[in-house]
C-alpha cells in the first residue's frame, strides 16, 4: 500500500486506518482529492478558514495546511466517522502539522459561520450528502462550494441536490476518472427528511434513522433475518451489538432478555446517535441498562469482559469493497469475550465467513440460514 501522496505539489505520508488492515491496494487519497487540492490552490489560495466535509482519512486536511506557508490557515473537519477523524489526527501528526489550526466536529454538530471556503468529498449516502446541503442552506452569507467525487458517482440527482438546498451547480472536465461541483451557499433555509422515523414490524416500538444510518427507512432484510435468531432469557449477560447501526438488534435483544447490559458500538457518531434515541424512545427504562459508544470496532474495550458479541459486519469501507473490517471485529471480539463467551453474526452466504471464524475460533456452527444469509455462532474456548 502507498503511503506517499503528491497534493498541490507537496508531498505527504498519509496512512489509511486502520493502520493493520490487510488489503494493501487501498490508499488514503483519491484523484478527487488531487484534483480539488489543485483547483483550490489556484484559484482560493487566500482562503483563511476552510470548512470540510467527509474527509475521508485526513488528505485533504494535511494538503490544506501543507499549502499555507503562513501558518494562517484553519482547517474545520466535519465528520460521521470516527475512524476517518483519528486518521485525520494522525495524518496531521505524521507530518508535523498538528500544531496547525484543526477543528474536529461530528456530524451531529453545529457548524462554524465564519468560514470563507466549503470543500466537500461526495459521501456514498445520497441522503448524507442532503443532510449536509440542508445545513450549508441555513449559512446567511454566500460562501464558495466546491465538491469532489468520482465522476461515476456524481449523477443528476446529485446536481439536484444542490439546486434544491444551495446554488445552482456547474461542473467541471472528468480529470482521472474525477470531477469536481461549483456552488455557493444561499440563505435557502431547507430543512431535509431526517431523521426519520417508521414501525418496526411484529413490534411496538419506532426507530429513528439519522441521514448516515444504513437502511434509513425500513427494517433492512439481514436485520429482519437476523431477528429470527437473538438470543433470550433471564441471564445477566454483558451484550455487545458491534456495527450497532440504529440499534435495531440491541434493542430487540433488551426485550427479549430482560436482566443483559447491551452496549451499543458503531463508528458512526449518527449510528450511535440514533441507537441510543431508539433505546430512549421505546424501552426509556432499559437506558441505564445500555451504554452507547463511538469507536473503532472493539479498539480499547478490556478483555475478557463481555459475554456475547452480535454482529452484521460491513463489507464495504465508504466506497471501498474490503472484508478487513469484518476481520478486525471478529479477532476483536475474541480478544473482548470472556471463555465461554459467543460471537454470533450473520452475513451474506458468499463472504464464507464461517471458513473465517474456524481459523480464529477453531468452531463455528450454523445457526439459520436462507438464500442469502446465514446466521453463524462461534465460541471462545479456554
């Protein structure tokens, strides 16, 4: 995997996190961010407080600042990944510019007023990207916006989405495969869809999606299949619902076992948001049952601690088809159960994820499985 990336005629050392995963043809950049990094150091070299969305590992803050040979320049990140923020700090650190002037906001954050300059790097979730031109349309003052992407990616709905929250686009020349959007805020005052909210089938209870949340408005058909199979009774275990997304599973886990501590994990800061409102919203008196947090997989929880880990591992980073996070939450979720504890997942049935699980584990056993998925369970032993 490279890690020497040429911006704006500097170059930097920019690492992909995690910094262990296996797939070495993934980098920390793209050739958006090559061609964004040159338009804006031809054409807004005087910019004084660059806002930016999606970043994805921290290039386009560290190009930012490698171009501001003043040191005058402040950088504003606004981020849903948590693993995409501690690359940027990284990033920043392993080429001496932390002292530089960085803000990291999540993406349930307010966002800064004073800025004179807006770069956003195209999420892979349309609703995303509206939820963000809903917050650009509330700016009272007109601020350049420049957007990067894959040109496949960029389509006319993406354009649409502009027009409605902020200023008419244009475009640029495809260079590399990339293209770049022009606009400008506009005191529109949009408001967007999200969250939402919908009934979850054979059940009482109402989840609210946050824009970033897979499967935003209805029960997805893994979720669903994966229902069929959680565990219940009356044991006090310690249960971990690891890429929680909404929540979905943990909460329908508390219903079921009455006496577990379910904690909810996602690195997305409107996953974990969402999962912790629907815990609060349908079963209020669970909530001091539960603990909500935003990590890098199971990165820093104590060993030996919990006692079941549910799971529907991604396969996919942002646009990147990659199995690598679904290795780190298993090896992870050995290192965090107790001996005897259980990882359950469910995946589809062509990731053989089971051939997985033997070499880590030594077991694995299907527990359900239909045309699409199957419903694994392995245990740590010794």
């Amino acid at each position: 995997m490279t890690t020497e990336a040429v911006l704006g005629g500097h170059t930097l050392t920019l690492h992909r996190f995690p910094l262990d995963q296996k797939n070495r043809s993934l980098q920390a950049w793209d050739s958006a961010d090559e061609y964004l990094i040159e338009h804006i150091q031809n054409e807004h070299a005087n910019a004084k407080h660059v806002l930016v969305l999606n970043d994805g590992f921290g290039a386009l803050s560290c190009a930012l600042h490698a171009l501001d040979t003043q040191n005058s320049l402040k950088v504003t990140s606004f981020n849903d990944s948590y693993v995409s923020q501690q690359a940027c700090l990284y990033n920043l650190e392993e080429n001496e510019l932390e002292s530089r002037q960085t803000e990291l906001l999540d993406s349930l954050s307010d966002l800064p007023s004073d800025v004179d300059l807006i770069v956003i790097k195209i999420p892979k979730n349309a609703g995303f990207l509206q939820y963000q031109l809903s917050l650009l349309s509330q700016f009272e003052n007109d601020v350049p916006v420049i957007a990067a992407g894959k040109a496949k990616e960029i389509h006319t709905s993406t354009l649409k989405s502009f027009s409605h929250f902020i200023a008419e686009p244009s475009t640029s020349l495809a260079v590399k495969k990339s293209r770049l959007i022009f606009s400008q805020t506009k005191p529109k005052k949009q408001t967007c869809k999200f969250p939402v909210s919908w009934p979850l089938e054979k059940t009482e209870f109402t989840i609210l999606n946050h824009a970033n949340v897979f499967s935003r408005d209805s029960l997805d058909i893994g979720a669903r299949f994966f229902s069929n199979y959680l565990p219940q009774g009356k044991k006090p275990l310690r249960v971990i619902d690891l890429g929680c997304g909404n929540g979905v599973i943990g909460l329908q886990t508390l219903a079921k076992m009455p006496n577990a501590k379910v904690t909810f994990v996602d690195e997305s800061a409107m996953a974990v948001a969402s999962a912790k409102a629907n815990i609060e919203n349908n079963l209020p008196e669970r909530v001091q049952d539960c603990e909500f947090v935003q990590d890098d997989c199971l990165t820093g929880f104590s060993p030996n601690s919990a006692d079941l880990v549910l799971c529907n591992p991604p396969f996919h980073q942002a646009q990147a088809i990659t199995d690598h996070i679904a290795w780190q939450m298993f090896v992870q979720a050995k290192q965090t159960l107790r001996s005897g504890g259980e990882l359950r997942i469910i995946g589809n049935r062509h990731l053989d994820y089971q051939e997985k699980l033997l070499r880590l584990f030594g077991n694995c056993k299907v527990i359900g499985n239909n045309k699409k998925f199957t419903v694994l369970s392995t245990t740590k032993r010794g």
